[in-house]
C-alpha cells in the first residue's frame, strides 16, 4: 500500500456521538480513524458540490437565466385548477 502524507486533525465531538461512531465502528469491523475519515470525506465532497452549484446558481443570476418568483407561484397555484397553465420559462 502506498504511504499517502496524512495530518492529524482533532475535535471535541458529543459523548453521544462518538459512542454511534464506536458502534458503527464495531458493525463494519472498522476503526474508529476509518469512520471518521469516511465521513469527514463525504461531507467535504458534499460541501464541494453545494459549493459548485451555488457558484453555478449565482452565475445563472449574473446572467439573468431565472424564472420570476411570481410567475412560478402562478403556475404552481394553477396547477389545481381546471386551467393549469404551462411551465414558465428562462
């Protein structure tokens, strides 16, 4: 196995918390080291993501690519009628 660089990160978690994580640990047959850097990457990856969709959302704005809040709600409110009207559009 390659020797990746790593650095020890620490942080004051809940008692009740870290006894799920112990748990957990056992269920998998992990370390508790392989739990947290589980989960501590999927949070940063989730972290990026919203990151990037803001960044795209914001852009869209700049861009004036959006739909008036006003015109969706008409739509949405004409949904339970007999005359629903079409989907706005950007």
């Amino acid at each position: 196995m390659a020797n990746v660089a790593s650095k020890v990160l620490t942080a004051h978690i809940p008692l009740t918390l870290a006894e799920k994580v112990d748990k957990i640990a056992v269920r998998l047959e992990r370390s508790r080291g392989w739990i947290m850097k589980q989960a501590l990457a999927d949070w940063v990856n989730q972290e990026e993501v919203r990151n990037r969709l803001t960044q795209e959302a914001l852009s869209d704005v700049d861009a004036e690519k959006f739909i008036d809040h006003q015109e969706v709600q008409a739509w949405a409110d004409s949904l339970s009628t007999d005359s629903p009207l079409s989907p706005p559009h950007s």
